[in-house]
C-alpha cells in the first residue's frame, strides 16, 4: 500500500501529451499515466462521490485510487482486494465497495478492509447498486437472483428470486436491471418488485443510463453472430416506447449521461471514439480521438461533469476535462493526507528485549496461541488506587483511611475499558453503527446467535444465546434506533417485548402457523363485528400484519390491550405482574392462557346457525363452532354408582393436561434408570385423555353420597391436540430429558390414535415401515408434531418463554424455527426434540396431517363489509358535533390497487418515559413513553374532491393519559371524552379498521414521518404502499431531514403549524408537496430545488424567518 506523499515518482505523467487539433472544441486530454498494475487491463472506473479521488480497479483484483489536485492525478492507495477481476466499484462516506465475481468488499480511503462477503456457492457477481435503504445495497449476477446485503455488517439479509440474469443496474427512482438476454427490468427500489420491463437489444447489453424519463442503451444483436449495435439507443420510460435512435460510425460501449446537463450523453467506443450529443438536437455531435492502446475497457464521468476517465487495455489511464482547473464533486470532503515517516534508529544491544525484533511470516499455528476453550475472561481488574490517596492513609489493623479532598467525585472507579472485551449479543444502535468508522474498525463478525455453541461449555448447563431473554435497548433516538435486524434475518416476523403481557407472542405465533384458525379470523375481520375489544379482530389484524411484514419486526400491542380489558382474564390470573416477580413462572401462566384463549375464541366465533369448516360427517347437525370443529375435544363422561345407576354427561374441551405417573421412587429419577420401554409419551398421552378414577359423588337413584367409577372416553378423532405439559418439578422433567444412551426423544414427531370399539383409545408413535400404508380414517388419525413452547429458566431473573415451530405445510417435510420474540432463526427438529434443565416444556400440539385437505374455505365470510368507510358511528353523547370529514360514497371505495390519500396522525402519551440517572451524573433511557393514538386523517388524493377528508377520528381512550402533548398533538383535555368532546370519537378498532381495508386495497399513503406514525398505530404497510416526504427530499450524506414546515415555507409558501399541529393540515401539505416533487421531477428540476432547500435550510439554521 502507497500513501500519498510529496514525490510522484511513482506515477507516469505525461503533461498535455495530446491536444486536439481543432481549438474550437473544449475538451482535452490533459493527462495519462499508468495504473498501479502497468500493463494489466483496467476493469472498472469509478470518481469518489465525496472526494478528490479516482478509484480503478484492474484485471487482476488490485485497487487503487489517485488523488486530484490542481488538474493533475498522484498516487494515493493501492492494495490487492480480490483475486479475480474488479467488475464495479462504488463509493459511499464510510468507504468504498468493491465487486468482483467472487467477492464483495467495504474498504476504508485508506485501504483497511472492514469487511469482506465471499459465498459458498455464488461465484459470478456482476454488479451492484444503492437501495432506497442507506444501510443495504443490491447484488445481481449470471444467476436468476438478486441479494440483497447489510452493508453494516457485510452480511445478506435476504434473497429476490428473478426469472433473468443481471449484469448491469443503475438507480434513479427506481433499480433498473439489464440482463445478457437484452431486456431491462424496472424495480421498486424498497421492495425490489419489477414494475416494467422492456426489450432494448435482442442480444446482450453493454450499457445502460437514465436521466429523468429517459433510457440510453447500447449492446449487441444477433445477426447470425453478435455484432455490435452502431447506434445509442433511447426509450422513454413513462410511456414504455422506443425514440429515435442516435446512429454513430463505431458501435458504442460505455455511455453516461452528463451530471450537470441532463440533454447531454457521452459515449466512447472501444477503438477509442468519445462522442457527445445532445439527445434533443441529434445532429449536433463532438467527436473527439483517444490515443488508447489496444481498447477501452473501463469509462466514468465526475460527478461535477468535469472530468472523464478512461482506461484500456494497457493499465493506461485517460483524463479529459473541459477546464484546466477542473474539480471531481461537489464540496469535496478533505482527504486525509500522511506525511513522510522517517524510520527510527533502533539500537539493539545485550539489554535491548526481544519485541524489537520482528516475527517472521508463518503458515502453521504458534504454540502460544492458546486454544478458545483453556483461555478465560477473569473480567475488568481492580481500579488503581490514586497516589495522593496513598500517601495520605492512615492504616488501623488491615484497613487503610485517607481524606477525599473532593478531587474524586463519589461512587466512580477510574480505569480504561478493554476494547477486545465487547458484548457480542447486543446489536449496536443503527446510529452508532453510521459513527463506528471513527473510533473502532468494523471486523466482519458473524452475531453470535449463528455461532457454534462452544463444546468447551455444556449445552446441558448454560443455553446457547439464541435461547437467552432479548430486550430492546434504547438511544435517544428511540426504539427506531434499535437494530432488529441483528436478531432476525428470516422471512417470517419476530414480536416485541417490553409491552404488559408480552408473554403471549409465543402462543400468538404458534396460533399465526396454524391455517385453520388463520383462515378463520382472517374472515371475521371482514364482517361487521360490532364488540369493540373482541379479541378475533385483533387476533386477525395481527395475522395480516405478520403475513406483510415477511421478517420485519411487530408488535402485538393492540391485541394485548383488548385481551387487558377482559375481566374473565384478570379474574384468572392471566395478566402479567408488573413488574414481573422473580418466582412467577411463565409456564404456569402460558398453559393458563392456552386454556382461556381457545375458549373466548369459541365465545366470540360462535353463531346460532353455524356451517360446516370441516368436513366430517360425525360433526354435521352438531351446530359447533368453528373453533369447536377444528380445536374441539369432545369427551363423554360417565359417572357409574356401585348401584349401577350412570350419569352420562357429553363436554367438548380445548386442552389436554398431561397426568404422570405417581409411582416413581426417588431411585428412578436418575436419567440412566429411566429406559424408553418404561412409559413413553404416548402412554402418559393416553392416560391423560381415557381417565378412571374412584370418588365420592352424590347419585340420583341412591340420594346420597356414594363410591362412584368416573370415566372419560374419547367421543370422535379431534383434529389439532393442543396439550399442556403440566412440568412442575424435576420427577415430570426426568421424563422429557434426552435419553443419551439411547439417542433418542421422548417426545415423537409423529403419533397414531386409533378409536376402537366401546370408547376404547390406543396412541402410538408412528413407525414409518409398519404404517407406511396408514391413512387418515373415521377411527384412524396421524398427527404431526407443529409446535411446542418451552419456559427457559437458566435465570431466575430472566425467565421467558420461546416456541418452536414447524412452519412447513408439506407433511413430507419439516422446516422448524425458534421464535424468541423478535429473535428468529432456524434450528433442527432434533433441538425442538431436546429437553434440559433450562429448558422446560410448556404447550405441545399436534395437528392431523390431513386437516387442511378437509376445509371448506367457502362456508367463511369472503366478502369485505365496507360500510365503515361510508357510514360514520360515534360514540359522542353530545348532539353538535363537528364535522370535518365527508365519508367515500360507494362509488367513491377504490376498486383497484394504487389510490392515493394523505395521511396524517396525532397522538398523547399513556405513561411516561422511563430513565436512570447514574452515578456520574448523566441519564440513560431506560423505556420511551408509550403513545397512544388520539387523531387520525386520511385525505383523498386524486379526483374531483382532491384534498377533502373521508377520515377524520378521534379515539376514545379508556387508559389513563399522562400527557395530551398539546403543542405537537393540537389534542386538549375533553377532546377523547365521550361526555364532553365535539369532535367525532370512535373506539380504535373502528379507526384502525378503516386503516386496514384500506391497506388491503392496494392504497398508497403519502405523509411525512409515516413510519412512527404506522408503528404506535401498530399497523404494518407495505413500503411499496407508503410515499414519505422526509424521505424524498432527504439528502443521505447531509444527515439532515427536513422538517414539513420548513418544506411547506419553502416549496408551497405557506406558514403551517404556526400554534399547534392539526393532521388534517399536515396530511394536506404532505400530499401539496408530493404533487411539486412530481412536477419537479418532470421538469428535470429536483435535484437542482434539493440542493437550493439545504443551502437555504443551513444558512437559516433550519428556522423559519418571521
């Protein structure tokens, strides 16, 4: 590596060596030299976005950079970053990125790599691009798929199947996709979804550009053999048509449109031919000659337009400019520049120690490195006592007292932290993670949660850390600043923590997998259900928003509020202490709540004249409700007097309790005594379902108390076993330890019952050679192992419940996953099989392998009942209310996808923010305040009646508020008071029903700060559906978003939010400024206003002047 320094020696520069000969024309060569690697073709150009450099990559994968000054390149890094060609380089203010075929590397200006991406299996990357994301970019190549990478960690977070290769994109307002079979995709750049596409070539594509609506293409076609196409392409994008083509003599190779002049297209052939024209005006074409040896291999033009670089086969580098004194960008950052170092004399004599002397390269490893498991953390050492303090004390026996002459402030050790002793299993905040550049390297370092466990500590003693309880910590910037992604990188939605009650996301996602009961309350929720906390709705609202979301965290804070209002859970004992105590066990609680929450379903569900879900024969006639159908265990119980006088009773119950055997003695608790043939699951199963037992009961015919036979029977086959595992000591735990002798699970992943004659019941594990031929019958049925939750208890201070779950609906295959709230990966099913000390079973349940075929999906409500967002019902007790929104009409409900409106929310806070003052002084945030929503307004944003308001709600709370936040809500007390307010008051399931219908028509909101908004109103919308106008005029290097009211100054000249915020004023001005985006943007205007607001915005200090 090569630092810049006084001497360029080391550059070939040669002074104007060629000036062309016609002096009218602007544009000179006015240097060239060789690249780091002479004689080696370079590959791939890029000009620095943020600094005076020119980065090149060549054929053999060295990069290297050269800074400019005063019209002139000089070396300034140079180091090997790939062992293959370097195909695109891309810069950003933390570094640069680098692409080869192999490999994907973030490189620091200095040349200190941060981290470096190689897949196991990908080997033929060709190109990547900028998302709308900041903190991720897109990855295509010969494969049909795009990876999508966290660049703050240099790992992929998700995978996009294509039907089509890509080899080139470019971003503008969308991602723009070329393939080698000629076609362009237009993606969305948030969801990656194609949008259009267009054949451009009918054979590969050699370069793309876009300005505003225009696509410039060059390639191949295919005449008999590929020939290069002599002609620049153009299409129009808004209109998806082809224009004039601009015909040259050479074929072109690389084409870019000019930064500055959006008419302007530069384009170089490969013999060396650089032609600017401008597309409105064909004819007026400047050729100019490059002297180039063999061809042009990579092009770029600066930023400011200035500059042109170009490289060629040789290692020769090229630049052009149309000024002496050129410059590469815009306000340039300053490069960091390193002096000479003048080597130090070292003396080595007899006294001299032996660190002075170098180690030599080696390949095997030293002696001296330790192995992991013989090296221990013995934690921070002891602090240094200060000297003064020692010359001061006074000693008396063994202890020692000196006088603080309050130099020292109170309760604070002074000492340094180790910087290599990091907590690994706590993501860093995504500002943190903006700042690291600067004060630690970024080492590529895979979460711990994906690491191997260490075989050095038992697994059967301490839980992995994927079990461990995760919580959110907070910055000043809120749980936005908290980085989910660390936990989850699959497709499936995680649930957050730190709401009362939050123990149900283990159970909620449980129920999420389950089709039957998806299907059920995804159908309710499209019926005019009147119950203002039914906990169906929420439950259904929850399953559409986790089937949107597709790995992004949610929340369950709305069902959790309705299920806090049930006075049947409180008087169970359902609701979460608070705080949460040290002996409450989770397990207790969960099996509690599987019992009552299957129950209120069937309360809520069940009509007067109930269709038939399942197909069974045995249910028709019966009126069960949906719940009953498929959850339903129906059991006859029989009560037969020593007179044999029998009182038969019939129940249809949710839940199963295990009831182990009592004979075990102290002798048969030991792991190595306990053998599989002695009670396996199934036994305890069938035991737990056919009891008999003797009692004490009153009979009729006797008419008195008598010994009475109690005996249950299974009445039909149920079709989902929900069973609480009942494990409250170690005797009931024995039974579900691994049998280590044996290496295998007590808990089978498949079982059989069989109903035979009299009420008779045999369960048995599935063998898979002896009922290879079983099939589901009346009197036979399979089940399948779906999901079990366990209580991990490692802590005492920390328990919680986590679920496994086996998302597959292929009864061939099994695909599990842990769900730890907002933790999800995938495990095997020989973990999910596996019990231990921490690890204490809670729920289990079986489903039977053929229910999904037996649904009749066309007995449930399938049609949306849209009437709320025509009719309007209040809860006001007063007659003059305001009105202040006209509801849609029924022609007026959008039909199809795509229907803007404006929104806007308000909202107050329910408790207040919680902090901790430390010792030093300073306050750390501990839990932000927890918001309600108090307004919302939605605007039509297209039509006759653009602007006017269709919603427009308050909500009535029924919690305590602790602060209306009047001066940013506009919200005063009596204004959420049925009694007393005079605006229109709804409860939050009816306004956050309007919200939801109109999320699943395909709307499209426009507002300003949507994303907090959408989060406290815990509903999830698709970014494709979501227009954000502080992110539309958001500049990413200037880390600054602009405020609505500064943008409406600017843009609209209108002063809003001049005494207090109003969401029907700011849902107006959102959709107002996102209509000047649009006519900006058709006037080829945007960037030019961008840059015009920030300056105005900096030297205003952001303060609209009076």
């Amino acid at each position: 590596m090569s630092l810049l320094q006084e001497n360029t020696n080391n550059i070939n520069i040669h002074d104007l060596s060629l000036q062309n000969n016609q002096n009218n024309q602007k544009w000179n060569e006015r240097q060239k030299f060789f690249s780091s690697n002479s004689f080696v073709p370079v590959s791939a150009l890029s000009f620095d976005a943020y600094e005076e450099l020119l980065w090149c990559g060549s054929e053999l994968g060295r990069l290297s950079s050269y800074f400019y000054n005063e019209g002139q390149f000089m070396n300034y890094t140079s180091f090997k970053s790939h062992n293959s060609q370097v195909r695109q380089i891309l810069s950003t203010d933390a570094g640069v990125f680098s692409l080869s075929s192999g490999n994907i590397r973030l490189t620091s200006r200095r040349g200190l790599q941060k981290w470096d991406y190689t897949p196991e299996t990908i080997k033929d990357f060709y190109c990547m691009s900028f998302t709308e994301n900041p903190s991720e970019i897109v990855i295509g190549g010969s494969i049909d798929s795009l990876l999508i990478m966290n660049v703050n960690r240099g790992a992929i977070t998700n995978k996009i199947d294509t039907n089509d290769n890509t080899i080139i994109m470019k971003k503008t307002k969308q991602i723009f996709c070329a393939s080698s079979s000629g076609y362009v995709y237009m993606r969305d750049p948030r969801s990656f979804k194609v949008e259009n596409k267009i054949q451009v070539h009918n054979g590969t594509i050699s370069d793309i550009d876009i300005n505003n609506n225009i696509l410039a293409t060059c390639g191949f076609s295919q005449r008999g053999n590929m020939a290069l196409d002599p002609m620049i392409k153009l299409f129009d994008i808004r209109t998806m048509k082809s224009l004039d083509p601009i015909s040259l003599e050479n074929g072109p190779s690389f084409l870019k449109f000019h930064p500055k002049y959006s008419s302007m297209l530069t384009s170089i052939s490969q013999s060396g031919e650089l032609i600017i024209v401008n597309i409105n005006q064909p004819s007026e074409i400047e050729y100019y000659d490059i002297p180039i040896n063999g061809y042009c291999s990579a092009f770029d033009v600066s930023p400011t337009g200035e500059v042109i670089a170009f490289g060629d086969a040789s290692g020769i580098i090229h630049q052009w400019s149309d000024k002496e004194k050129a410059m590469i960008t815009f306000d340039p950052h300053q490069t960091e520049i390193v002096s000479p170092i003048n080597p130090p004399q070292v003396i080595i004599d007899d006294n001299s120690p032996l660190s002075l002397i170098g180690m030599p390269y080696y390949n095997d490893r030293l002696l001296s490195a330790w192995p992991s498991n013989m090296t221990f953390s013995i934690g921070r050492p002891p602090p240094k006592i200060p000297e003064d303090i020692l010359a001061s004390m006074k000693k008396i026996d063994f202890m020692g007292y000196s006088k603080n002459d309050s130099q020292y402030v109170r309760n604070q050790s002074y000492f340094y932290t180790n910087p290599e002793i990091e907590d690994n299993e706590v993501p860093k905040f995504r500002s943190e993670q903006e700042r690291e550049k600067i004060y630690k390297k970024f080492i590529k370092k895979e979460p711990e949660i994906h690491k191997v466990h260490d075989e050095s500590i038992s697994i059967d003693v301490i839980p992995p850390s994927y079990y461990r309880k995760v919580e959110i910590k907070y910055s000043r910037f809120g749980v936005e600043d908290f980085d989910f992604g660390f936990y989850n990188k699959t497709q499936y939605a995680g649930l957050e923590t730190d709401i009362q009650n939050s123990y149900c996301n283990s159970i909620i996602q449980v129920m999420f997998f389950n089709e039957p009961l998806k299907n059920i309350v995804k159908s309710h929720i499209k019926t005019n259900c009147l119950k203002e906390f039914c906990l169906s709705c929420e439950l259904g609202f929850i399953v559409r928003m986790l089937e949107d979301a597709k790995g992004s965290n949610c929340q369950a804070s709305n069902f959790l509020r309705a299920f806090g209002t049930i006075p049947q859970a409180s008087a169970l004992g359902l609701f979460e202490p608070q705080p949460p105590l040290v002996c409450s066990s989770y397990a207790a609680l969960i099996q509690n709540f599987n019992r009552f929450i299957y129950e209120q379903l069937h309360l809520e569900l069940n009509k007067q004249h109930n269709k038939l879900y399942v197909k069974s024969d045995y249910y028709k006639n019966k009126n069960l409700s949906y719940i009953q159908q498929v959850f339903g265990i129906e059991i006859e119980s029989i009560s037969r007097c020593q007179c044999l006088y029998e009182n038969i009773r019939q129940t249809v119950i949710y839940i199963i309790d295990l009831v182990y055997p009592r004979n075990q003695s102290k002798s048969s608790l030991s792991m190595n005594s306990l053998k599989l043939n002695d009670t396996s699951f199934t036994e305890v199963l069938q035991s737990s379902i056919q009891k008999e037992n003797q009692t004490k009961a009153w009979c009729n015919k006797c008419s008195k108390y008598q010994p009475t036979t109690q005996l249950k029977y299974l009445k039909c086959l149920p079709y989902v076993l929900n069973i609480n595992c009942c494990v409250t000591s170690e005797k009931e735990l024995i039974y579900w330890k691994k049998d280590n002798i044996h290496n295998a699970s007590w808990l089978p992943p498949v079982i059989v019952i069989e109903l035979k004659s009299k009420g008779c019941l045999e369960i048995r594990e599935f063998d898979p050679i002896n009922d290879k031929d079983l099939v589901n019958s009346k009197t036979v049925g399979i089940y399948k192992l779906k999901a079990t939750i366990v209580e991990i208890a490692h802590d005492k201070d920390s328990l919680h419940l986590v679920s496994h779950i086996n998302v597959s609906e292929n009864n061939q295959k099994d695909d599990w996953y842990l769900f730890n709230d907002f933790l999800v990966q995938q495990i095997s099913q020989e973990e999910v099989l596996s019990y231990r000390k921490w690890k204490i079973p809670s729920i289990v349940q079986y489903v039977r392998t053929n229910l999904n075929e037996l649904l009749d999906l066309s007995v449930l409500p399938s049609t949306t009942d849209t009437s709320i967002l025509v009719k309007e019902s209040f809860l006001n007790r007063r007659k003059n209310i305001i009105t202040t929104c006209e509801p849609f009409t029924e022609d007026e409900i959008p039909k199809q996808p795509g229907y803007l409106c404006a929104i806007d929310a308000e909202f107050v806070a329910l408790n207040k923010e919680e902090t901790e003052i430390r010792s030093d002084g300073t306050k750390s945030l501990i839990r932000p305040p927890r918001m309600g929503l108090a307004r919302v307004s939605v605007l039509r944003g297209s039509g006759p009646k653009e602007i006017t308001p269709f919603i427009d709600d308050y909500i009535s709370s029924s919690e305590m508020i602790v602060d209306y936040l009047t001066e940013y809500s506009g919200i005063k007390a009596g204004d959420l008071d049925p009694a007393l307010s005079r605006h229109m008051l709804v409860p939050l399931k009816a306004s956050y029903k309007k919200l939801r219908l109109l999320v699943d028509k395909g709307c499209i909101f426009i507002g300003h700060g949507l994303a907090n908004d959408f989060r406290i109103i815990n509903i999830y919308v698709p970014p494709e559906q979501i227009i954000d106008t502080v992110q539309i005029f958001f500049i990413k290097n200037r880390q600054r978003k602009i405020s609505l009211r500064f943008l409406a100054w600017y843009l609209l000249k209108e002063d809003i939010q001049v005494e207090t915020h109003d969401s029907i004023e700011d849902a107006r001005t959102a959709l107002l400024i996102y209509k000047e985006y649009l006519k900006l943007k058709k006037e080829g205007r945007f960037e030019e206003v961008l840059e015009d607001i920030y300056k105005e915005g900096a030297s205003l200090n952001w303060n609209i002047p009076k």
